[in-house]
C-alpha cells in the first residue's frame, strides 16, 4: 500500500503501476490448454500461474502476497462445459498485471490449474487438476506457452493416528443438506500422556480455532515444538483434550458460525461433531470443563463462540482478533465511511503493516488479487480473508453468494450490507444484550493483542475494552493483555498453549 500523493498530477499509485510497466517489455500473446483423457465435460475456474518461487510449484504460489510489486503473477477465468480439447486461454482478470503479456523477461516457473472442487476452498483441494511445472525463459517479443492438464490432486486421506495424535472425519449431516452435496467436518484430538484408553477418566478440553484457512491437521507441527512437548508430557501438568477443528469450508474459512451463506457450521459443531468426539475420547463434556482459543481467524472465533454461547463455554482465550467492532473493520467504519479503499482524508488505505508502521500492502490491492481468485471475478467467492468475512456476515444473492459490502473495483461501501451485518458486531451485540448474557459471561474473556497487529485489528479490540469497562450487574472483568512494538499473533508457544491450560486447569476446579 501507499499513500496518494500527488506526483505531476498522478497518483503515487498510478506512478508505480506506471514505472513497472515501462519495463515490461516480454509479449506473452498466446497460451493453449488442453486436458487430455477427458471423458465427459467439467466447469471450473482455470488458472495460469507464473512465479521467480524454485522450491514451491506456481500453483501453490497463487494469492501468495498482495503486494503487488512482491506477488507472483496469475490469471485466471471460469469456463464452462469444457470438453478438454486443446483451447486458447484468455484470461478475464489477473493480478498483479492483468495480462500475461505485461511479464517481465527473465525465467519463469509456470503452471496451469483447473479448479473444480467446489466444496473446498483451498486450490490445492482433491480433484483438482493441474499441468506438470515447467521453466520458461521468457524474452521480448512474441512468445506462445502450452499446458497439458494431466496431473489431478489425490483424494484426502487421514494422517496416520498416533498414541498421543487422533484424527477424525465425519459427514455432517446439517451442512450435505445445506448445500445439497457431501460435506464433512475434521478435527484432530491430542491426548494427556497418561491417558490409556482403558481408564473412565474425563478431562477439560480445549477446542482450539485456527487462524484463517487453517487445517486440522496444524497439530502435526505441534508435536514438534520441543517446549510444548516437555511441557506437555510433564507429569505435573494438569492433564487436560486439545481438540483442534477445521477451518476449510466452500467460501473458506467457516468462522466456525451459522451463516446465511456458508451455511450452519456451529449447529454442526454442536450438534454432530462435538457428541462424536466426546463418545469416542476421554472429554469431560461439562460447561466448567469446555473452553476455546485461538488467533486472529482464531481469537475471532473464540470470543464469538464465548459470547454467543456464553453458558456452554468456561472461558474464551482470544489472541489478536479480527475486530468484534465494525467501527473499525480493520481501518474502516462500516457504518460511516463511504469508500473503504480510500479515507475521508483521500489517503489509500493500508491492508497490512510491518510492526515499525511501514505499510505493506492496501485493501484495494488485497481485494483485487481475491477477485481474480474468485469465480466470477468476485472477490467474495475467494475463499481468501475478505471473501470469508462477506460469506460469515453476510447475506447470500440469487445465486447464493455473498452480496458485496463493497464495490470490487471503487470500493464505495453499500450502506445497506453494511447494516446487515450489525448482528455480527460483537461489541454491539454485548452492549444489547448484557442483561441477559452478563451472568454467564462474567469473567469468562481474556485478550491478547500487539498494539503494533499487522492487519490493523487493535482499534476493534480497544472498543470493545472501552466498552466491557462500563458495563455493570454484573462486571464483565476481562482481562487485556497489551503488548507493545508486537504484530500480529506470535507470542509464543507458552503464552498461546502453556499458560491457557494452566488456567484452564484452575477455572475447571473452581
């Protein structure tokens, strides 16, 4: 992201996009795709991807970085039908550039993706289908490329269990009725040390939320964390179940919530998950015993849960939120701003921060690159961070996508979205409804958050502190821990997982 300033009557925006493409000088001017073998037609969004990444393919280099001069380039459009004949690929949209005659000369790792897996928002997602990586040189003048789509994502398959490590995958039957196909929910299970299988021994569990997109599986990377380890297998560390659920769902992230559009992901934990993993793992399915944390997609959905759920939950440990309050949606104010790209003061607002204050990127420019992602050229149908937010909080079209809560291309904000989201404030929901929540939610709500966060995500939590602080019968004794010159989560292996059982172990005794 940078700021607009006047530089000879252009932006400083425009003089970038200017002062790149003057030394553009390669002529990409045709592509051909072909997918052999194919028996039937298919329908998908169709990716050609190119990236400077040797240790990564170029497929899984798509929606890297938003930055527009550090992204790797990619173009992509819908099709319909396609019988897998060789056609010419046109692209409808690409970021950073919007054609792929615009790359810069040099060598190019490059690849072609169909994505066809339309309950899995991840382009990595079973069934979808790709070409083989090549390297290319390209030089200037003209220059053609051709992919075979012959490589197709395995199906998924459960990591392997271990004494400590259990995963499961279960249909939900909630969700399959909801969108009319077969969806499932997952989570891996870590279990105390001590625990045998044979024993009639319960424990609290901790049911940990990932931070956007984040997969089941993360708790593979945790057992590789030396100091969670000794910790955890110390005999005197209170014993306690980390269940720690699924992000993925066909808009992206679920938010673990009942959206209108991504449909009835709590219910479905609720109701499917949580009873299956409590029949088949030693949990103490008591309110004293449940809690929930996780960071920023994470601390998000665990405060929600803490506060929409307030008597099911014994305590929420929130790390750097997305905001609970919509006055500060990152650096907008959905209910009075008018344009969420630019401010009231004509500067383009930044997306994300290095933790000295140096921008790193706009949300102008990280919804354009979530629009080339998304089929129809929607931003909202990315399954990427704004994307998921409009399927979380929003209302669904004729179609059954989100209806934008802004403009893709001017980002003018649509009033009247924006007022559809008001029951998802969570700052305004608690000042509604402290009468008939603040019993059972007294004491129940601990933050974390750096007061330098990367995505802008401290204004929200600072008006939601503003607000629990005045609240009264009962006091809401919150607690905040700021930390100064910190980012965005990373605060450590102690303070994420040692310190919140340890105060798990004490409020489930109580």
């Amino acid at each position: 992201m940078r700021k607009l300033i006047n530089f000879f009557g252009l932006t400083w925006a425009c003089y970038c996009s200017l002062a790149l493409q003057s030394v553009l000088h390669a002529n990409v001017s045709d592509i051909t795709i072909s997918l052999p073998g194919l028996d039937s037609t298919v329908s998908g969004r169709l990716f050609v991807a190119f990236t400077r990444h040797t240790v990564i393919e170029p497929r899984l280099a798509i929606g890297d970085n938003p930055a527009p001069a550090e992204a790797s380039p990619f173009f992509a459009v819908d099709i319909e039908d396609w019988d897998g004949s060789e056609m010419t690929f046109h692209p409808a949209a690409g970021f950073p550039i919007d054609l792929p005659n615009k790359l810069g000369v040099g060598i190019w790792q490059t690849q072609a993706l169909l994505d066809v897996n339309d309950v899995l928002s991840d382009l990595d997602s079973p069934g979808n289908i790709y070409s083989l990586p090549q390297s290319v040189q390209i030089v200037p003048g003209d220059q053609s490329l051709s992919f075979s789509l012959t490589e197709t994502v395995d199906e998924e398959i459960l990591p392997a269990d271990s004494r400590l490590l259990k995963f499961v995958r279960i249909r939900s039957e909630l969700l399959s009725e909801f969108y009319g196909g077969e969806i499932y929910l997952r989570a891996s299970i870590l279990l105390p040390p001590a625990y045998t299988g044979n024993s009639a021994d319960r424990f609290p569990v901790l049911y940990h939320v990932a931070g956007l997109n984040g997969r089941y599986s993360r708790s593979l990377t945790l057992l590789e964390d030396e100091e969670f380890m000794n910790y955890w297998q110390n005999e005197a560390t209170p014993p306690a179940v980390i269940v720690f659920l699924d992000g993925e769902s066909p808009f992206g992230d679920s938010y673990q919530m009942n959206s209108a559009v991504s449909g009835p992901y709590s219910d479905a934990n609720f109701t499917e998950l949580f009873p299956y993993l409590v029949e088949r793992f030693p949990i103490d399915d008591v309110p004293s015993g449940r809690f929930v944390s996780g960071c920023s997609t994470g601390g998000w959905v665990s405060m929600a849960l803490q506060i929409l759920y307030p008597d099911y939950f014994n305590g929420a440990y929130s790390f750097s939120p997305d905001s609970p309050s919509f006055r500060a949606f990152q650096l907008v104010n959905l209910y009075n701003d008018d344009n969420a790209f630019v401010s009231r003061s004509g500067m383009l607002r930044p997306s994300a921060r290095e933790t000295n204050g140096d921008p790193r990127f706009s949300i102008a420019d990280e919804v354009r690159m979530e629009a080339v992602m998304g089929h129809g050229n929607s931003y909202v149908t990315s399954g990427q961070q704004w994307g998921a937010w409009n399927a979380v909080y929003g209302q669904p079209d004729e179609m059954g996508n989100p209806i934008p809560v802004w403009d893709k291309q001017t980002g003018e904000i649509n009033p009247v979205v924006a007022d559809s989201w008001r029951p998802w404030d969570l700052e305004l929901y608690i000042r509604e409804n402290w009468d008939n929540i603040g019993g059972s939610l007294a004491g129940k709500l601990q933050f974390w958050m750096g007061d330098m966060d990367n995505y802008y995500l401290t204004n929200g939590l600072r008006f939601l502190e503003e607000t629990l602080s005045v609240l009264e019968a009962p006091a809401v004794q919150a607690r905040f821990n700021w930390v100064p010159y910190h980012g965005h989560c990373g605060f450590g292996t102690k303070v994420h997982y040692i310190d919140v059982l340890d105060d798990m172990a004490i409020r489930a005794a109580l």
